[in-house]
C-alpha cells in the first residue's frame, strides 16, 4: 500500500496500523499503488486534526481524529499525541473499510499496559480506564480486562523500587538445536562447541567489568535473569564457574530473585540444577512450548512430552522456589483443543508462573525462511483457553506485543499471586536498568527515579565468535554506562551515592 504523508512523518505509527488491519501488505513510499492511504495532519487555532483517505481493491473510506495538544508537558508529550490522533484517524479509516476491529483496536505499541499504568497513576479508578480504553481505543473488553491487571502489577512493583535499584541480564547464546520459530541470536552446540568455552571466558571478564561499574555508580542489583538461547546447554562445571564468578563479584545482598533459564528438557540434569541451587538460583524457566509430542517434532525439538515431565521431577526434587513455564500458542500442528491439553498439564505440573506466547513469524526463524506452508490454527481460540488460568489461581501481570504476531495478538505472563517474575515487569515497563552482559546482550539505562526518563541503549555484537574477537570493544562500549549515570547525577544531584 503507498502511504502518502501530508504535514508530519510518522511512518512507524501509520506503518504499524497498516499490519494490524493489512498483513499482508507492504508499505510502500515510492511509485504507483492501487490501494494508497493518504494522511493528513493540520493544525487548527485549538484542535490538531488528522484525516485519513483510505483506498483498497477499489474501495475507500475516510476517517478523521482531533485532539487539543496545548496541555502538552514537554515536546515528548507533544510528538506522542499527535501520534495518538494520526494512528486513530488511520484505524477509523480501516475498520470502516473492512468492517473489523481488532482486539487491541487502535493500540499499536508494544506495552500497551503501560497506557493503562498512565492512566491510573494520573488517577483514574480502574473503571474510569476502562472506559478510556473503550470509548478512545475500542480496545476489546478482554484486551482492556488484561491492560488493566497487568498496570496494576507494574505499580505495585514500581512502588518497592529505590532510585539505586537495577536489574542484571546475562544471556548464554547456545542451544542443543535451533527451533523453526526462533529467530534469537543462539548458535547449535552441534555445529558452535568449540565457541562455547572462550565465550565464556570472555563472558567472565565483562562480569568482571560490569561489577566494577555497578560498584563505583552505587548501584544495587534487585534481580538477576540468566537467558539465551539455553544457559544450561552449560556443563554444571561451567555454571558453577560463571554463577560463583558473577556471586563474587556483585553484592548480590539485595536481590530478591534469581532466575536462570533452563528452557530446553534435554539440558536438564540433576547435576546442572544442583549447581544452579548452591550458587543461590531462587527460579527456574523450564519452555516446553507444547506437551503434544506431534507439535514438538514440527517445531524441531529432539525432546518428547515426556522428556518435559521427567525435567520437571528433577526441578521438584531440587526445590526450587518458583518454576515458570512456557507456552508458545500457534505453533505447526496444534489446535485449540491441543493447546487446552498442554495448558492444562503446564497447570497440573505445578507451575506458578506461566507465560502464553503468541507464535511470532520473524523473518530469521526457520519457519519464515523456508517458506513453509503451515496451516496455522485459530491462534485466537487458543488464547481463549486461557480463560483456565484465573480459575486456576493465576493472575495476568505482565505483557508485550510484537511485530509479525499471529492475528495481531499478544504474549502474557500468567502468575499466582506473590510468584511473579519482577524482571518482566521491569524490562517490560522500562521502570530501571537492566545492564547486560554477553553476545545478543542490550543494556538499556533508564534515568533512575523519572517518569518518562531518558533512556539509552548499549548493544553488545549478536553473534559468539564476534563478541570473543572485539572484546575489546565491548568494554570500551559499557564505559557508556558511566556517562549516562554521571549525566544524571548532574540534573539530580538530591539522588542517593552516585545517582
């Protein structure tokens, strides 16, 4: 579809409504389209005004959205309502023209709990957002119901966090197989095994350099993730080095919970969990992504069902505090009922905290690149199945959307009350910094105490091999965290140590 833009530039927000209405479109600037969508922003003596003229297979619709942005705090507020009125003049558009409205209606971003937080922190009852979601965003009542539970859990973090407070990701960039879904940076070990140990090594002096600049900013780390790829692809040799390592090197006095992946069941032993338990391990992710054994080989897992059940009464004897478990709706081969049956069993094996992912087509995974037919089911209907959590004693706490999702749809985190994983709140609502150490790591440094603070980022290099050979630059990189906590320490001297 052409996007024709009169007196503003907001493609990404015009883009991102064209998928949730067109998916198989492709925005186009450039040259002649019979379907084009023509984008007006004006401004008035009070109102900005945004007019859409929407043309598809030879029929069109018009669609129109203003706004007074005078009581704009800063120009960031500014530029996000004009946003707001050029994405909701697009939406009006579309859902006349196609007579659909999306679940999350005009939402578009990523966080959409995090316009429901807004709305309550600025004191709106629970009903009073409800409301706002409905009647300005025509967000469906389940989608609103979500939003608004998931704010709520985000507020309630928020409020037990001091100015000092960060989080720690460390990522381990290796799997025993690559799925046909995944797009993450991981490598095989079957074909990357001789990376694994100078990755590591290289891994345990950033740890050391991070710890350094954890101490001299003041800092404290309220929670530890250890992703991947698959961190206990590790030997429990290995673990236990990087764990003792990172243990010695950070005062870890303040976490209140450690979390390391231990997503695939055909790295689970005994042994590696026992190392996890001694270094101070207080949660464990295991992702079966299915409990149908059909699902498992379509997705190329080289595990079975069962291989999942047995991991699980390794956890259990390890006494773990918290489990989290995974599952992917959407997946090649599944069905609405199938999903129920692996939600059901998640349920039954104890977990109390479960994350539902809705399957996510990127362009690096496997499923994408060998232009697979699949017969996707109705992944709609399988988030339906989710209706089972909250009679379970589940409660929704944190979620996230991305681009490509089956049917425009989200992932969510489900958690019994008191077991949820703080790291997904605070990464996902940008409430602190998470510093990352490894190849694929981002370090996203937010301004301590501020809301809608400045936020930077610091990428790391994605692939194994290129991380160990420009280590050099990786340190000289971090030193970027230095000088966004000095800059703030500078506009906010009142802050506690360094900040």
């Amino acid at each position: 579809m052409k996007l024709i833009f009169q007196g503003h530039d907001y493609r990404y927000a015009v883009e991102q409504s064209l998928l949730a209405f067109f998916p198989q479109e492709r925005p186009v600037y450039e040259g002649e389209d019979p379907n084009v969508a023509r984008v007006r922003l004006t401004a008035g003596k009070t109102y900005h005004t945004a007019v859409t003229e929407l043309t598809v297979d030879g029929h069109s619709a018009r669609g129109l959205s203003r706004l007074d942005v005078s009581g704009a705090a800063d120009d960031y507020e500014r530029e996000r309502l004009l946003q707001r009125i050029v994405k909701l003049s697009f939406f009006k558009a579309a859902r006349e023209l196609t007579g659909r409205t999306p679940a999350w209606g005009a939402l578009t971003g990523i966080r959409p709990a995090k316009l429901a937080e807004s709305l309550l922190t600025e004191g709106l009852s629970s009903r009073a957002a409800d409301r706002v979601l409905r009647d300005t965003y025509f967000v469906a009542p389940a989608r609103r119901r979500l939003a608004i539970e998931c704010a709520r859990a985000g507020i309630a973090a928020k409020e037990d966090l001091l100015p000092e407070d960060i989080s720690l990701y460390v990522g381990i960039p290796f799997c025993p197989t690559r799925c046909a879904y995944c797009s993450f940076v991981s490598n095989s070990v079957e074909k990357s095994f001789h990376l694994v140990e100078p990755y590591l090594e290289a891994l345990l002096a950033e740890v050391d350099s991070a710890a350094e600049l954890v101490r001299d900013l003041g800092l404290r780390i309220k929670s530890f993730y250890m992703g991947g790829g698959t961190p206990t692809t590790l030997t429990a040799e290995q673990m236990d080095r990087l764990l003792g390592r990172l243990n010695d090197k950070f005062d870890m006095s303040h976490t209140v919970e450690y979390t390391v992946e231990a997503g695939r069941p055909d790295t689970i032993t005994a042994e590696k969990l026992a190392a996890l338990r001694r270094n101070g391990v207080t949660r464990v992710s295991i992702n079966p992504q299915s409990m149908d054994d059909r699902v498992l080989a379509a997705i190329g897992r080289r595990h079975t069902a069962d291989d999942i059940r047995r991991a699980m009464e390794l956890v259990a004897a390890a006494d773990f505090p918290h489990v989290n478990m995974d599952l992917i709706a959407g997946l090649p081969e599944d069905s609405p009922e199938g999903f129920r049956r692996s939600l059901d069993e998640v349920i039954a094996l104890g977990a109390d905290d479960i994350t539902v992912h809705t399957l996510t087509l990127k362009r690096a995974s496997r499923i994408v690149m060998d232009q697979q037919e699949q017969s996707y089911a109705d992944v709609a209907a399988m988030l339906e199945r989710c209706s089972l959590l909250p009679a379970a004693g589940y409660r929704p706490y944190y979620l996230y959307r991305q681009k490509g999702t089956l049917q425009n749809l989200e992932n969510i985190g489900w958690s019994k009350p008191g077991y949820e994983c703080l790291y997904n709140i605070y990464i996902m609502e940008e409430v602190h910094t998470i510093l990352s150490a490894g190849a694929g790591g981002s370090t996203k440094l937010v301004t301590p105490g501020v809301r809608h603070g400045k936020i930077e980022r610091i990428f790391n290099f994605k692939y194994p091999n290129e991380y160990i050979d420009r280590f050099d630059t990786v340190l000289e990189r971090k030193e970027g965290g230095k000088r966004f906590y000095d800059a703030c320490a500078q506009h906010a001297p009142q802050t506690s140590g360094r900040l």
